[in-house]
C-alpha cells in the first residue's frame, strides 16, 4: 500500500493579531497562488477580535490555524509557525500584504 500524501514543498506562514478586517485579504491571495504545493500557518498571536472566525470562513484543507494563548510578538509567532511547518522551504507573509498570483511558482523556479 502506498502512501500517496507528501509534505508540502512550501509552508506559508502568516502570523497575525487582531487585524482579522486585513486577513483576509492575504490568506485569499496565498490560496489564489498558481504554484499549489503548500500549507498555509496562520498563527494568531493571542486576539482578541474575530480572527479565528476569519480563519473559519475558510474551507481550504492547506488551513492550519494555530492559537498562541498568551501574546508575544511577531517573531514569537513566526518561531511557532516555523516549529509547525512541515514544508521544504518557509515563506513568511505579513497579515497586512498579498503574495501576487505567480509568488510561489517564481520562487519554486528560482
């Protein structure tokens, strides 16, 4: 019997924390990439918004949504998100930018 799942070759992670009016836009323009072997960490940083519904809108099975229960700082989360990554490279993306369509297959390229 062979096993056909693999780890994905990019792991993305968006760290965040109480910006869920801006999250969306990113997480969409990470799920809208040409190039589609990757997962997707959003690690929120202890919100207190409506980041995890944000998150939850979302029905993509790339998803992982990682809560920290008490607030660090941005590299507190980029460190738990890389802890959790399971991907070849790590590509980071802030929760207020967008990766343009062709991001992931340029740097696959490179």
């Amino acid at each position: 019997m062979s096993n056909n799942h693999h780890p994905p070759l990019f792991s993305v992670i968006i760290p965040t924390h109480n910006r869920a009016s801006l999250l969306s836009r990113a997480i969409r323009s990470v799920l809208a990439q040409t190039f589609t072997d990757f997962e997707l960490l959003i690690v929120d940083d202890a919100s207190t918004d409506d980041t995890g519904a944000v998150v939850d809108s979302f029905t993509d099975e790339r998803i992982i949504y990682i809560r920290r229960q008490i607030n660090g700082s941005a590299a507190a989360s980029r460190n738990t998100g890389i802890g959790r990554a399971s991907g070849q490279y790590v590509s980071f993306l802030d929760d207020d930018d967008e990766y343009l369509p062709q991001f992931l297959s340029e740097m696959h390229q490179a």
